[in-house]
C-alpha cells in the first residue's frame, strides 16, 4: 500500500525525499507542511479516528514526551522485534549516542532519528578569539558581546543578528540563560528561570539588541541565513541543519567569511520519524518497514549535504569533516548540548515563556517583570497536569 510521510519545510526532508524517489518500490510519499502550521496538522493526523498519513515528523524531547504519554505514538519496540533484519541493517548502534536519547521516553523508543536542530555559532574571524587549535571554538554570551561590539559598522555590516522572532526566541536565549546557571525547570519540576540568573540573562540578551538589525524581532532561520550569505553579520548564531544552506550556497560569503563554532551549553533538539498510533498493526509494521531502509547511513550523508546536521557517527569520519567547513563544531555541539526539560507538560507551557522572552526584548515589559508573569502561568499549567 502506498505511504505517506508528514513532515515540516526544512532542507533535510530533501534527503528522504531523494530516497523514496530512487526506491519507487517503497509507494512512499512526503507532504511538507509550512512550520507555522506543522503543530496544528499534525495534532489534526494524531487524534484523528485513523491517521491519514502513516508516519510523522516529530522533534525528540520536545514533543515525543508529551505525545508519548497521551498515547499518540506508536512504541516502536514490538515493531522492530518483528522486523529483526531490517533493525540490524539499519544499524542504529550508529546513531549517535546524544540523539538517540532523545528518541526515547519512558523506557519505550519512538522515533527514528533523522536530523538535529542545535545551535552553532558563525562569527568571523577574530584574533581576539582564542585559537582552539584541532578543536572548536567556543564561544559564550561575553565572546558574542565583544564580537558584536568590534564587527558592528551600520548599514554595511552589523554587529550581531538574533534569532528573535517570537516562534524562535526562547531557543535563542537559552545559552544565555545557562550561562548563568539558571534553567527552565529546577531538579524537582518546578519553574527554575525567572530568579536572578533567569533575570540577568534576560537583561545581557535584551543589552544586545542595539548591534542587531532593527526587525532582528522578526528574525527566524531565513533571515538569519541570508544575512550570512551576504557577510552582513559579524557573528549569528543558527542551527547546524541551515549549515549547509549558509556556507554553500551559491555566490554566498558562506566558508570564505566565518568560522564556526558552538556555545559552551548550546541547545538542540533531534527530529524523528514516528508512526502514528492511530493505525492498524499492520499498517505501522509496513510503514517501518520502508522507514528503517529509508532512514540508513546513505540517506544520513544526504542530510548533511541538504541540511548540515547527520545523527550517525559513521558520518562524521575525517573525509566529512575536512569536507564540510562546521562538521567539526556540529559534532561538538552534539555533545555539549542540553535539553528542555523531559516533561509531559512542556509542550503545555511554552508558549507563555516564549511570549515572556519576546516582550522584554521588545520592550512591552521589564525581564523580571515578563519572566515572574510567566512563572506564575507556567505554575499554573503544571498544576493542571
């Protein structure tokens, strides 16, 4: 039977797009789905009587856990004793130890690794910036600052671009926030990012403003490409699957203007492929059957060549890294990488943080005014929960 895959507008779903076009056996197909309206179709597939698409996109930690506990995914472990040679060609011992956690909650896996979204930063270069040498610059909050500050000459070039669209600007401003040793949750769940840390890593994010563009509010992954592209940024950061886009596009100032680096506590979160629980057994047997072929290390190499950022460590050997210009630091932030918290609720309150953030930055509201408020609203809805 044919198959249709759901997924979000973003350069690595090029890669399983290629994969299932060479294998026209495979009867599987990809609806790509603009981000503004991903969440919202995909719940539609979710709690629908049966799912009209038979597997999904999902990113790790930050849905699978509330997804996962309301029972919308299918657990992937009974399928995969029933297809014994498919897993073990497959080879998921080489997904990378990092992100495949993220495909996991409450003992069960449910989602096949497909790309990760984390923060790399590209800066140009600076002999104010320690030489690492073989290893990958890393640079904090103060780096960013001081970078900024020397690289900023207006309109010819500007110091800094943030992503700080109010869809993207909480992931911008974590690094800050845990370079404070403030976090979103504190070890017993509770809200953890609107004490003194939360506050002054508010203020250091928000003091940053005047080096970037003056709509940098509206800035998602697009904007922040293009302004590498064209070398009109001393140092941005964005995630390592728009690395490829930024340094090989075509006529782009790409490799030849930045290195990259990562923060010393970079964010990132791991897209998947999961199947649906609303289906028949069969269905999501079949479905995974195409998948685990689909998902293999050719099409892993294909993901760095359209997006940057591969899950296998069997795509990061010397070769890869010699070729690909941020390989190196993508690599790194794997591993320095945290999470948002593994919460059922997360999904929940995010939004009422995400919309703190974005109004101290645009100035509706003082940081410590707009972080308590969402306190107290994230309090709320883990009270619910």
């Amino acid at each position: 039977m044919p198959f249709r895959v759901l997924g979000p507008d973003d350069p690595a779903l090029a890669a399983l797009e290629d994969a299932c076009r060479a294998h026209p056996e495979w009867e599987t197909s990809l609806t790509i789905v603009p981000w503004a309206e991903y969440r919202d179709t995909l719940m539609q597939t979710l709690t629908a009587p049966t799912a009209p698409y038979e597997a999904v996109f999902v990113p790790g930690h930050v849905w699978v856990p509330e997804l996962a506990d309301a029972g919308l995914l299918a657990p992937l472990d009974p399928l995969f004793d029933r297809l014994p040679q498919l897993v073990d060609s497959y080879r998921p011992d080489d997904i990378l130890p990092p992100l495949a956690r993220e495909s996991r909650f409450a003992g069960a896996q449910y989602m096949l690794p497909f790309f990760s979204d984390g923060h790399l930063v590209f800066f140009r270069p600076d002999e104010a910036i320690p030489d690492p040498g073989e290893g990958v610059p890393l640079i904090g909050p103060t780096e960013i600052a001081r970078l900024a500050a020397r690289a900023h000459r207006p309109p010819t070039c500007y110091g800094l671009a943030l992503k700080a669209h109010p869809s993207e600007i909480l992931l911008d401003w974590l690094p800050y926030l845990w370079a404070e040793g403030g976090d979103v949750l504190d070890e017993d769940g509770r809200p953890a990012f609107a004490g003194p840390a939360g506050v002054r890593a508010l203020e250091a994010y928000c003091a940053l403003r005047p080096y970037c563009p003056p709509d940098t509010d509206q800035f998602g992954n697009g904007e922040i490409a293009a302004w590498l592209q064209h070398g009109r940024v001393g140092v941005a950061a964005s995630w390592g699957g728009q690395a490829a886009a930024i340094m090989l596009a075509p006529h782009a100032a790409g490799a030849a203007a930045y290195r990259v680096g990562t923060y010393p506590q970079p964010w990132n979160g791991t897209w998947g492929i999961a199947v649906p629980a609303n289906l028949p057994p069969a269905v999501q047997e079949g479905v995974l059957a195409v998948l685990l072929q689909a998902a293999g290390p050719e099409t892993d190499r294909a993901v760095t060549r359209a997006a940057g950022s591969p899950v296998r460590r069997s795509s990061y050997t010397p070769a890869e890294l010699e070729r690909y210009p941020w390989l190196r630091a993508q690599y790194e932030m794997v591993h320095r990488a945290r999470t948002l918290p593994v919460h059922p609720r997360v999904g929940a309150f995010l939004g009422a943080l995400y919309a703190a953030v974005h109004d101290a930055f645009t100035g509706k509201a003082r940081p410590g005014e707009a972080l308590a408020r969402a306190e107290a609203q994230v309090r709320g809805v883990l009270a619910e929960g």
